[in-house]
C-alpha cells in the first residue's frame, strides 16, 4: 500500500460542473433542438402507418431502456442524458408525424420522463415533460385534462428535485482534497459507505458496543468534525447533522488526545443521540492519513467493556480499516481514467460481507476475480505454530488441494513474501514442481501475506490467465482487497477464541458448566422430538483428589484433572455421539446420546478401568494410580427431564462411593 500522500485528505463538496462541453456534445444537442423545433412548428401530414408498426416502434424504444437500465453504470450520466435526449427527437418527430396530441406514440415521451426520474434525473424529467406540452399544443394539447397532467408531472419533478436537494445538504461524504473533476463515482460512495456500516456493526456486535460512530473532519472549519456515519444498537439513534468543534465535551478533548483512550462518561450528557442514553463508558481512536483527518467512538456499558488491552487492537485494527477505505477512494479519485476497471474493482469490495462467514465470502472474490483474468486461486492460513500453511480455500485447484501445507522454508517465493511481508508477482514460472503451485501450470501469479501489523493470518494466491499480465494498479486494488480477506480471518481468529473462552473450561479444555446443561438440554430434546432414542449421562468423580493436592501439590492436582480431561477427550473421539465436560471441582459428566443404561454404564467402565491402568499422579518419588467413581443414569428411562437426569446420576455416584469407590453404580430406579 502506498505510505506517501501528496494531497491531504479533507471533506469537499464536488462541483456541480465538470467542465465545458465537447464539440460532439454540442453539435448533437443542436442536432436535437432542430429536430424539436421542425417537430413543433412544421405541419405535417398524418402519415397512415399499419397497426402492427406501433408494438414494434415501442419495442425498439423499450429495448434502449433496457439497455440503459441493466447494461450501463449509474455513473455514466452523460451518456444516458445524450441518448434520452436523442430518443426524446426521435419520439417528438414520430408524434408529429402519426397525430400528434392524438398519436399513440406521445406516450412514449412520459415514459422516458419516469424512466428519468427513477435515475435521479428530475429537472430533465421535468424539461422535457414542458418541451413534450409545448410539441403537441398546435395539434390539440390545450384540452384542460392534459394541460393539468402535464403541471402534475412537473410539479412532482419539481418536489423531488427540491427534496433531494435539501437531502444532501452540506455533508458530502469521503471526497478528497485532489483536483475535482465532479466525476467521482456516486455508487462507489455507496458501496464503500455500506461497507463501512457493515465493518462497523460486524466489531460492534464482536466487543458488544452500544454504537461505533465516525467523526470526520470539516473542509470547511477544520476545527469542527462531523457525525458522518453511525451503527447503534437496539434503542439508540444518534444525530445524523451533529458536529463538534475541538475541546467541546467529551468527544472534542478525544480529539486533542493521541492514540487510544477511554474516558467515564457515566451520567454527562451525550448531545449525539437523538434517543437513548448510550453507556457509561466512551473509546476512542483516530483515523490518520498523513495527518488526523478522523476519530472513530465506541460507547460501552459499564458491565461490556472488558479492557483495554482486548478494545485497543480491535479499535486500531478499525481505525486502519477506515483509512484503507478512504485512501482507496482517494486512488478511485486519481486515476478516473481507469473508472471502469477501478469501480468492478470496488464492486467486488463492497461484496464481500463479513456477516457472510468465510468460505462464502472467499469463494464471492474468487467468482469475481474471474472478470479480471484470474483463472484459479487459493488462501492457506497459519496453523498457529508460524511455520507451516494450510489450503483452507481453493478455486479451480484440485480437490486434493484442500488441507495441504505449505511451508517457508520449503519454498523460496513463500518464504520471501512471508519474510518481507509485502506481496509478490512471479512472471515466467513454468515448473510444475513448484511446490505452492500444486502441479497446476502457472507461469504468472501474485502471492501476497494477509497480514495486520507483525502478525500473519495466511497467504493468497491468484493465478493470471495465460498470456495476461498484473497491471501495476491491478497489484494495489487486489491489496486493498486482501485487507478485507484478512480482516475477516481476524474475527474468525478472535471468534473462536472468545467461543473458546465463553464454552470451554480453561484449565482442561473440556466443555464448561454452563455449556454441559445446554448441550444436555437439546439432547433431552431432540429424545422428546423423536431425533434419538435415548440420552445417558455418566457423573465421574476422581477418588481421593484431596490428598493429590495436599501430598504433592495444587499445580500437582491441575495435571490429574488435565489429565483425566485428555482421557475424556479421547473417549468422545472413540465413541460417536458423546462428550465429555468439567461438571465442577474434580467431577467431570460424560453424555451419550442413543446409548441405553446399560451401554453407557459398560462405556463408563472402560473409562474406569482404562483410568486406573494408565493413569498416575505424584511425584519423582512416589507415583498413585488415578481411580474413578462413576454414577450412570439414563433418560427417558431412569429420569423425568435434565434435572433429575443430573440428580438421579449423582445418586449413582453417590452409592459407587459408598460401595468403596474406583467402581460404577448405575441409577435403576424406572419412570413409569
């Protein structure tokens, strides 16, 4: 990405002229005025034409509005007011010469009105409406109905013009401080401002923030930063025209502060909501390209916000993600020459939604890069260790590909893109043994690390189509790209670790508590709703634990409870249908769904005595056997619902317990 930024980067409002006209724009929109005048002034004959020649002239006019509609950007304004303007000739000569007022072709003209207003186009929508009045007065259109269709249309043009005028107002978004041409792309400003509310909303919901909201500064007074764009959650909605000026509350000293910061903001009025209160606690950081240009603020409730050091690299990470948003509408800007190539570029950004999950998303960019001679491609993340790749994602490589791995220190080109983290393009390549090739014949591609700061979530491969080649432009769009890729392998990383975290228990890995009676409940469930036959529930105790801890110490007793947890593990790896969690303390529960009473108790004493043979716990001088007591139940046979299946369990136990321990009981007691 490039680290130079001559221009700086401010809010602008674009101009509303893009310069003189052409002399082609000129003659054809003189050639159209003289078609109108001859149409609306000279007397025709009314010419006979044959029913059948109408259906085919609407068709022909219906086609170019096809065409316009589906086959042309929304950005191509000047094109489509040309053509509408030919095809408006084109209509007010066919009116005059088939009946003008009365010619069943005049319908055409208000249809391309509406055709322009769904544009956006509404003083041309307006214009020819009047210029459509004016062509056929000669010919009957002073008739009072028709004259008050025609101020309809026009008023309604009027209002939405008027409307969408006072809609826009001040607050021009994301343009930059390069020369304006006027041209910047307004569904490129859409799909990025999308973009954005779904990043925002994605990092919301992941460190559970009330809103995230962006401040950006005021081309106008750059001591004042604009609400530009907010996600809140249920119940607050903030103030789309709220601004701030340096120093002012809270979010204004924010913007004096450097870096990080966290303020209290319990019970100090929040003058950017509109309705709600927001939380008690305020983050911010800013968006710096060269200079502050931004400030982005997350609000939290008190008992939500974790700390700094889990909100911090979440909000930078934010912060940096803007940036590469707006710099890229900054290169769109520089490089209109480009536009078309630039914005299917873009389109592809905007489609990548992170709510989609991965393999989804991946296999959206990998479709999308087809337009743009990529032939097949890949993404390898790390296994963790650093040291090694693996094929999670492919296009068009081998099924085999998938799951395979790739290291640095077996190739050379891996290890110089991971080494110097910067991206790579090979030309020339033709060895299929090149071992992240895969034997695929590739001779030109570009394999970039996806990377945020010093850590490195994986690698991209893209291959080009033979006889293509990576454009220098090309290299830095796909590399904005590859930040959204490894944006969302960064949630997935920080998902499964607060899955992990919220799930499991953190000494031995197993299920936790918590997660043990919702999983155990929707096994009862699905026993209720015919899904399975039966659910067992093993209560394991380890005998005699107290006196791990008191003879050889509690680090001592964390390993026996780690490793009767990693006996567990293997158990629900060897038995489909099971798993095993950490009831509390040194009980561990083992459930196992469509296993009978007797089944599950014959399980539990493998357990028991696979236990008592290979595991010890101690010391160098002295090592104990790790025994168990186990108390089996069973639902629907043995118990009414989850509770009494754990109480009638723990009874079990409780016998085994009793009847000298290292043994299994098994609850017998039937539910009529």
């Amino acid at each position: 990405m490039a680290k130079n930024y001559p221009q700086k980067v401010v809010l602008r409002k674009p101009n509303a002229k893009a310069g003189g006209q052409s002399g082609k724009k000129t003659i054809l929109y003189s050639a159209v005025a003289a078609v109108y005048i001859i149409s609306a002034v000279v007397k025709f004959p009314d010419l006979q034409i044959p029913l059948f020649i109408y259906p085919i002239l609407y068709g022909i006019f219906f086609t170019y509005v096809y065409f316009t509609e589906k086959k042309t950007r929304k950005t191509d304004k000047p094109f489509q007011l040309k053509a509408a303007f030919g095809v408006f000739a084109g209509c007010v000569l066919a009116a005059a010469l088939t009946g003008g007022y009365l010619s069943p072709l005049l319908w055409s003209m208000y249809i391309l009105v509406f055709v322009l207003l769904n544009r956006g186009y509404h003083a041309y929508g307006g214009l020819i409406t009047l210029l459509t009045l004016i062509s056929v007065l000669r010919t009957g259109g002073t008739e009072p109905r028709f004259l008050i269709f025609n101020a309809v249309v026009v008023g309604f043009c009027a209002v939405l013009f008027l409307t969408r005028r006072e809609n826009k107002g001040s607050r021009e978004k994301m343009i930059f401080g390069v020369s304006d041409t006027g041209k910047q792309p307004d569904d490129l400003k859409t799909v990025a401002d999308n973009m954005l509310k779904n990043l925002y909303d994605v990092f919301r919901r992941s460190i559970k923030s009330e809103s995230v909201m962006l401040f950006l500064r005021d081309h106008d007074d750059e001591k004042k930063f604009l609400l530009m764009m907010s996600v809140c959650g249920e119940g607050l909605v903030t103030d789309p025209e709220y601004n701030v000026g340096i120093k002012e509350g809270v979010i204004g000293n924010a913007i004096l502060k450097e870096g990080f910061n966290v303020f209290d903001v319990e019970g100090i009025h929040k003058p950017y909501y509109k309705s709600g209160e927001g939380g008690e606690k305020l983050a911010s950081v800013p968006v710096i390209l060269n200079k502050l240009i931004g400030l982005i603020v997350m609000d939290f409730k008190k008992e939500n916000f974790t700390d700094n050091d889990t909100v911090r690299p979440m909000m930078e990470a934010l912060a940096r993600e803007t940036g590469n948003v707006i710099e890229m509408l900054e290169i769109n800007q520089k490089t209109l020459s480009k536009e078309r190539r630039v914005s299917s570029l873009y389109e592809i950004y905007g489609k990548l939604n992170l709510l989609e999950g991965k393999h989804k998303l991946l296999q959206t960019f990998f479709n999308e890069s087809r337009s743009f001679d990529i032939v097949s491609a890949y993404v390898a993340e790390s296994t963790g260790d650093g040291k090694t790749f693996q094929v999670t994602e492919t296009f068009n490589y081998p099924e085999r590909v998938k799951g395979s791995l790739v290291s640095p220190k077996e190739d050379e080109i891996l290890r110089y893109v991971i080494d110097s983290g910067k991206s790579s393009v090979v030309n020339g390549l033709k060895d299929r043994g090149q071992k992240i090739n895969f034997g695929i014949r590739s001779d030109k591609f570009l394999i970039a690390p996806l990377r945020d700061a010093d850590e490195i979530y994986g690698v991209i491969k893209l291959d080009k189509e033979e006889g293509a080649f990576f454009t220098e432009f090309e290299i830095k769009t796909l590399e904005m790209l590859f930040s959204r890729i490894t944006m969302l392998l960064q949630n997935a990383k920080l998902y499964e670790k607060i899955k992990k975290q919220a799930t499991r228990d953190g000494l031995t890995g197993l299920t936790n508590h918590l997660t043990f009676q919702e999983k155990l409940r929707e096994a009862i469930e699905r026993v209720n709703t015919g899904g399975s036959k039966c659910v067992s529930l093993l209560l394991t105790d380890i005998d005699f634990f107290k006196k791990f801890n008191d003879s050889y110490g509690h680090q001592e007793g964390d390993r026996v409870l780690k490793k009767v947890a990693d006996m567990l593990i293997h158990f629900e790896h060897t038995h489909h249908g099971t798993f095993a969690a950490r009831y509390g303390g040194e009980e561990f529960v083992f459930v196992l769904e469509n296993y009978d009473l007797d089944r599950a108790a014959g399980i539990g004493d493998e357990i028991r005595r696979y236990c008592e043979k290979n595991l010890q716990g101690g010391n160098d001088r002295e090592q104990k056997a790790i025994n168990l007591s186990i108390g089996v139940c069973s639902y629907p046979a043995c118990a009414e619902d989850a509770r009494t299946l754990i109480m009638n369990a723990d009874e079990a136990l409780y016998l085994a317990k009793h009847n000298g321990r290292n043994r299994v009981e098994k609850y017998v007691k039937t539910i009529s």
